[in-house]
C-alpha cells in the first residue's frame, strides 16, 4: 500500500502532521493538497530552525511544541549522529541526525542504532491536542504522527479530538524508546470504534468507523 496515494485520493480539508522534523513531509502534503488546511507540530528546536529558514512555517499553521497528555514543560532527549552514506538526501547529509529526537528515554534505540546517540536533553513546552484552540470542535480528516515512542502520551492527550478525526498514520513500538506501546497496545489504546486499515510493519493506518 502506498500511504501517500492513499492519502491523496481523500477529500482532505484538514490534516494534522505531529512530529513536522525538517518539513519534507510537510513540503509533499502541500504539494498533494494544495488546498487543505494543514497543522504541523514539531518541538526539536534544531528542526524549528529549519522549519523556520526554509519556509515551511509558511505552508502551514506550525506549532513549534510537543503535543503529550499533559500542558506542561518536559524533558525532550536530543538525538545527534553524521548520517554518512547511510541516507542520500542532502538535507540530512548536512545537518545533524534529529530524527530519533523524543520525550521517551532511548532504550532500545542505544543497542540497534549505535551511530545515534542521544547527549542531551532540553525542555519542550508540550499542550494535548484537545487544548489545541483552533482545532477544536474541528473534523480532523487525516492525523500523521512520527513521535518517536511517544504514540501513548501524544493519543491519551487527544481523546475528543479523536472522535472528530476519520484516519490515523503512526508508529507503533519496536522497543526503542521506554514505555513505547506495541502493536496490540496502540490499538487497545484507541479503543473498539477503530480498525486497522493496514499494517505496514512498525507502521499502521487507523480508520474511525464511528465517522
């Protein structure tokens, strides 16, 4: 299954993308949805750098915070490695390695990605995406989350907006992170009116059958 023709042949008019990194998937959704309302959230202030000098905040109403269960302030575990060869795209090539960023501490990810380390931390100011103003009371027609291991915090704090929200894009654990849900546990997490669309394998596309 091809998750961005899937994506395209919606009626999208309003997606939310949690977890923005340097914007490139932003950048795409754009382009595929040229009308849609998009909402981008990223906390890394590395990737808001980036976001910020490269336009993307203007392609979308960008949130330059983490969304959690909670309004508050977190530690935010900062990942940093030289890509190398390992990936082709300049961006990255370039810049430091902040994908694996995440509110969860690295467990797993320490032993299989031995390139990444993780040698700091900073504090993030994280909402719910229930607080969320201009969402709320809102259809979400499509949520994107990349979170790094932090699906459970990211979807305990959204439980309205869920109900209003007909597709869900995100990961599930592969014991990275401490705390991450499996498979099994991100389901039972959204609870019996959702069903799995497709299982991409560390992946996975949720439907609301209650929308």
């Amino acid at each position: 299954m091809d998750i961005y023709k899937f994506i395209y042949d919606l009626n999208i008019k309003i997606f939310v993308e949690i977890g923005c990194h340097f914007g490139e998937d932003t950048r795409r959704f754009r382009k595929m949805l040229p009308l849609a309302r998009i909402v981008g959230f990223e906390p890394d202030p590395r990737n808001i750098k980036i976001i910020r000098d490269t336009g993307i905040d203007r392609i979308c109403e960008f949130h330059p915070i983490a969304l959690s269960n909670k309004s508050e302030s977190r530690q935010f575990f900062m990942s940093s490695g030289s890509v190398g060869d390992r990936v082709t795209d300049q961006q990255h090539r370039e810049n430091d390695w902040t994908s694996s960023s995440s509110l969860k501490v690295p467990t797993g990810h320490l032993e299989e990605h031995k390139w990444i380390t993780f040698p700091t931390f900073t504090l993030v100011q994280c909402r719910r995406l229930d607080d969320i103003e201009t969402l709320q009371g809102a259809v979400i027609d499509f949520i994107w989350a990349d979170v790094q291991g932090a699906e459970d915090l990211v979807f305990s704090g959204a439980k309205d907006t869920l109900t209003r929200t007909r597709f869900v894009y995100t990961e599930y654990g592969t014991n990275l992170y401490e705390g991450q849900l499996n498979r099994d546990q991100l389901i039972a997490l959204f609870g019996p009116k959702w069903s799995v669309i497709h299982d991409f394998g560390g992946d996975i596309l949720l439907k609301n059958m209650a929308m």
